[in-house]
C-alpha cells in the first residue's frame, strides 16, 4: 500500500467510494473506542490509509501518533466526529450500569412472558381461546405476577389465582366524586357569624349565671383538725363512738327541695385498682356469686374463711357517718328536720344492677346466710337498715356509695329534705345544729369531711362556671367582629392589602 504523503495513487477515480468505506469504519473504531471508556487502539496510519486524507476528515496530528508500526492508546476528543454531516456519539454510561440495564430488560421481558402466559391459561380454564404454544400443560407454572410486588416486596399471587389489581374500585367515593361544598371566606359571611354567636352566647350566659347565683348553698366542714373545732376530739382513735355537734345559721330561707350531701377530698375513688375491687354478678344477687366471690375482690374477699358480702375495696370502705339536722328556734328544744332516706339513688341502680339474693318468703339473713360482713363495717349488710325494702345489696346509701367518683374531691347525696307548703320555706332562716357521729377517717391520708346543704334549678346545682364560659365565649366573638369590620370598611377600597397590620 502506498503511503499517505503519496502525491496521487493509482485508482483516483475511486475515491469517494473508498472515502465512504473509510468514514464507515472510522466510525465504527470511534464508536468502539467509546463504549471500552473512550480509548481505542489504533494501528499505524500507513496501515490504515491507502491514500491521501481530505481535508473533510478530522484526525489526530502526526505528533500524538507513537513510531510507525507500534500501536497505542490514543484519547479521541469527546463528541468529536471523524467526518463531517456525522452527529457526536453521546457518551456512554459505565460498564456496570448497562449491564444492570440488560439485566432489567430481560427481567422486564419474563415477567411480560410469565403473565400473558397466566392470563392464556385463565382464559382456557373460563373456555376462552386456548394458552399459547409452550405453556405447560394443567397451568402448573401459572402464575398472576405484578411488578409493583416485586418491587414493593409483596408476595406474589397463589398459581391459579386472580389477577391482582391495584387499581380503587370505580365508585364515588374511592375516585373522590363525592359532592363537596367549601365556604368561601368573605367579609359578608364573616362578620355575620361572629355577631350572631356573640349575640346568642351572651344572654344565654347571663342566663345561666344569674340563674346559677339564685341556688341556695351552704358548706360545713367538720373534719376537726383546727383545735378549736367541736370534732377535734373525735380525731383519737380512743374515743368510739365520738359524737360533736356543729352550730351553723342560714342568713336566708332554702326554698323548694333541699339536698343534703356529703363531701369528701383527697379520696381517689378513680384509682384503677379500686375501681375493679368489686363483683358486679355478687350485687346483682347471683347465689353462686354469693358464696364464690370474684378474685377482683382480693384482699377483700374472703374472711375467716367466709366470702365477703359485699366483696371488694369498694364497699370494704363505705361511708358510715350519720348526720343529723335540727333547727333552733325561740322554744327551748330544737326541732329536727325530717330527712329522707329512700330515693336518693338511681332508678336503675336501684331496681336493675343491684338486687338481694332471691327467696322473697326467706327473711332476708337467712338469704346471705355463710358469709360474712367487710372488714371495716361494724354489722353486716342485711342490717344496714330496718326496713328490708331499703337493706342489703339495695339499701340506697350503699348503691350511691358503689357509684365512684371521678375525681378525687366530690360529694355523694346523702339525704332529702321535701317542701312541706308551699307558704313556708323549706329551711327558714335562722340558727340550726348538725349533730354527727364521727366514725369514718380521714386524717391518716389528708382528707377533708364537709356537710352541704343546696337547692336546684333547672340547670342542677350551683356551677357559675358554664354561665361565665359562655359570656366569655360570646365577647370574644362580638370583640372580633366589631375589629374585623373596622378593617374591612378601612382597607376594602385599597388596592394594596400588604399596608394592612393588626
């Protein structure tokens, strides 16, 4: 072959078909050299050219070029390209990369094969056009695959079964075509909310509030720790029964009903333990109950080798103070106030969850007969009242006892006092005494004791607090309303609300 500083070779006239043959295969080692990282081996180019280059081709300079015959690594430029009207090659990406590539595609490819294949067999199971050619005979390799569990990780579906389809059912509410309203927030919808709440709120407070003041109240504390206090004395454990009198006078006449209650503080009748210290099945006078406790009742479960009746921490530590009141009038000897004992509980309580163990013709001693009284109670609970209507499991102090508080200051009712005319207060004005024997404690855990007497309303009894929400509620709203139109009748003409501060 002649060299390429040959002035013209023999066979000009073929030039331009050995110039295309030349521009193909100087792409093809361009396009090699790129893919192996940019570097090619090229040979000499006295083996390479058989004549001279044109100046349409781009090559490298003579000087890059290493000794004739010795061939070397030589960097071509990037995006360059050897002919002109030929577009730069984009650069590859790295070996591992397309490789994971082609393992993708054909990843892609099997599972594209494996559910046309299920879906063939599917369709010959239903009596549909048969599975295609290959497929295995009884759709043992059959399969519903999706590509989104692959990836997820999520089990793919049983052979046989359903394709699995991830897209929501086509219904209103899965494709959000449920019909919606969205307010549009204006000065004209706005305002007006705000002055009807507070024009609504705050008579109905005021209401409440005055109606709430109207409620007759009084509280007295006998705990007796103040050494002044008639039942200090009763605090020493050497003095039972402890009897105090404490003298009290009512600046103004209870009219209607009178409620008498008693009220404890520092006592956790929420505590969960406690709670549960009880056996609902025993109260409801199941027999089998009865002489068999729950284990939720321990340690007040069994004593002396007897079930206890009633069982638990609960009824172990039943209130047991008798209160006693009587007015003192010009006469020499006070008059007592009647007080009701029965209907201070729940009608449900009192007829459904609480019952005596049955025998109506048994008296009732014989019915709780084999067990015995809880540790703390001084007789047991078939004497806690005379009459047998209000004894044992529905005697009324004890069903509103079982009913624990929720919070650890609260107050239980404890008795009635009934209008007798309506031309004379139920509890006049003046001086009266409350007569107390003093048997349950409460100095060992900082507890306090106090007697209230009130009436009631239609609202229940005194709360200022729902009236005083009320009223705050209604002027924050009129408060808002009345800023929020000085603002609007400032600012609505202007065109710039960025000036705008509050």
């Amino acid at each position: 072959m002649a060299e390429a500083s040959s002035p013209h070779p023999a066979g000009a006239s073929q030039e331009p078909t050995q110039l295309h043959a030349l521009g193909t295969e100087a792409h093809t080692l361009l396009s090699q050299g790129q893919r192996s990282g940019g570097v090619r081996l090229l040979p000499p180019p006295s083996t390479l050219l058989p004549f001279p280059l044109p100046s349409s081709l781009r090559l490298l300079p003579p000087s890059s070029l290493p000794p004739s015959g010795v061939p070397s690594r030589v960097p071509l430029p990037v995006g360059g390209c050897l002919r002109k009207g030929v577009p730069p090659l984009p650069p590859l990406q790295p070996r591992w990369r397309r490789r994971r590539r082609r393992r993708r595609r054909w990843r892609r490819w099997r599972l594209q094969r494996l559910r046309v294949f299920s879906q063939g067999q599917q369709a010959g199971q239903l009596g549909g056009p048969p599975a295609r050619r290959g497929a295995a005979p009884g759709g043992s390799m059959a399969m519903n695959y999706n590509a989104k569990d692959e990836v997820d990780g999520g089990p793919p579906c049983a052979p046989g079964g359903t394709a699995k389809n991830r897209r929501p059912d086509n219904t209103a509410f899965k494709q959000q075509r449920l019909p919606a309203w969205q307010p549009i927030l204006t000065a004209g919808t706005v305002l007006p909310t705000f002055f009807i709440i507070g024009l609504i709120f705050i008579p109905i407070g005021i209401g409440i509030f005055v109606t709430s003041n109207n409620i007759r109240e009084i509280e007295i504390d006998y705990t007796g720790t103040d050494p002044s206090s008639p039942c200090n004395k009763c605090l020493s454990p050497n003095v039972t029964p402890c009897i105090c009198t404490i003298n009290f006078t009512l600046e103004q006449s209870f009219e209607g009903n009178v409620f008498m209650y008693y009220g404890l503080s520092n006592f956790y009748q929420n505590h969960r333990r406690y709670v549960k210290s009880r056996d609902d099945s025993q109260l409801n006078g199941d027999p089998s109950a009865l002489l068999n406790p729950s284990k939720e009742c321990e340690p007040y479960r069994r004593n002396e080798d007897k079930p206890i009746a009633p069982c638990g921490a609960i009824a172990n530590s039943m209130f047991n103070d008798t209160l006693d009141l009587f007015l003192v009038g010009n006469e020499s000897d006070p008059t007592p106030i009647h007080l009701i004992k029965k209907g201070i509980a729940w009608w449900t309580d009192k007829n459904v969850k609480f019952r005596n163990p049955p025998g109506a013709d048994i008296p009732l001693e014989e019915r709780f007969k084999g067990t015995t009284k809880p540790v703390n109670w001084v007789k047991p609970v078939y004497m806690l009242d005379p009459n047998e209507d209000n004894s044992g499991f529905i005697n009324e102090d004890f069903i509103v006892w079982m009913r624990t508080a929720a919070l650890p200051t609260f107050r239980k009712l404890y008795r009635l006092i009934e209008r007798k005319s309506d031309l004379h207060p139920t509890l006049p004005a003046g001086r009266y005494y409350l007569n107390i024997t003093y048997n349950y404690p409460v100095h060992s855990f900082d507890g306090r004791k106090r007697m209230i007497l009130s009436t009631i309303s239609w609202m229940g009894g005194k709360n200022p607090f729902l009236g005083i929400a009320y009223i705050a509620i209604g002027s924050i709203s009129f408060l808002l309303g009345v800023v929020l139109l000085v603002i609007n009748h400032k600012y609505r003409n202007s065109s710039n609300t960025a000036d705008i501060t509050i």
